[in-house]
C-alpha cells in the first residue's frame, strides 16, 4: 500500500486534515441552528455552499462568523452550567428538619418503617 515512508507521512496528514475538516464543519453546523439571527434561508445558503464547495465555505464561515461563533458557544456553555448548577442543587440541598419528619412518617404510615426507624429518623433530623 505504502511504498515509501513519505507515502506514509502523506497519508497520515491528509487523514489529519479530513478529521480537523470533519470536527469544524460540525461545529459550522451547529453553531448555523444556534444562529438566532440568521433566518433560514440564510441557514440553507451555507449548507448548500458547504456542500458544493466545502472547504472554501468553511473558510469564509469561520472568518466572517467567527466571532459570534464563540459568543454563541460562550453563551450555551453558560446555559448549561447553570442549568447543571441548578440540578445538582435542587438534588443535593438538605431537607429541612420538618420536611424529613414528614416524610420518615408518611414512611412510617406506609408500613415501610417501623416506629423504631421513625424514631431514629426524627433524632437524626432534629439532631
């Protein structure tokens, strides 16, 4: 296959190009539907030219939208930590006393615990 080792650092460069392509022209795609300000036809204009010529398009893309390219990636990122942050605290944020008493006797109520765990629960809350 290979008949030199240059035929093999060749291939190798041109495999690294088409994959670096490959990563930018989906980061085009996605930052084309993040677009809140482009309208759809504009959307369809870029998919077409990326598809006819690529490489130009996604040249002429990243320099014309570049910038509020990051911004938008800026701003999701953004998003979602807050959206992360907000899980984890509605998860992991400690019941007050009250609402574990509660919910040890609704427990409790339901058979699933006896009076004994009842009590350690409600030591533990108010303790």
């Amino acid at each position: 296959m290979w008949n030199s080792f240059w035929d093999f650092i060749w291939y190798t460069v041109v495999i690294f190009a088409f994959v670096a392509y490959l990563i930018i022209l989906w980061h085009i795609i996605v930052d084309l539907f993040r677009d809140k300000e482009s309208s759809g036809w504009i959307k369809a204009i870029w998919i077409i030219f990326l598809i006819i010529v690529p490489y130009i398009t996604a040249i002429v893309y990243l320099l014309v939208k570049g910038r509020g390219m990051a911004e938008r990636q800026e701003q999701a990122v953004k998003e979602a930590k807050a959206a992360t942050d907000s899980y984890i605290q509605s998860v992991a944020s400690p019941k007050s006393p009250a609402e574990q008493i509660a919910d040890a006797k609704a427990l409790l109520d339901s058979g699933a615990i006896s009076q004994q765990e009842f009590d350690t629960l409600k030591a533990k809350a108010l303790g």
